[in-house]
C-alpha cells in the first residue's frame, strides 16, 4: 500500500513542477511560438 501511495505523491509532486512553467511569462511565449511553428507545417 506504502508503494502505491509512495507513486501517487511522487506524481503529483512532479506535475506541480511541470505545470509551474505556467507562470514563466517568457518560456509560455517561447512554447507558443514553437507549437504554432509545429503546427504550420
């Protein structure tokens, strides 16, 4: 059970640090021009 919890916090921990770069107005910016970039072709 400790194993199951253990993966679960670790996920959730992990994905507050990926979506902090939400708030990062100049990497938001860079990743939009990328993805329309991307998507143009």
């Amino acid at each position: 059970m400790g194993f199951f919890w253990g993966g679960a916090f670790t996920h959730y921990y992990l994905d507050s640090k990926i979506w902090r770069v939400r708030r990062d107005a100049k990497l938001s910016q860079n990743l939009r021009t990328a993805s329309d970039a991307a998507g143009a072709n």
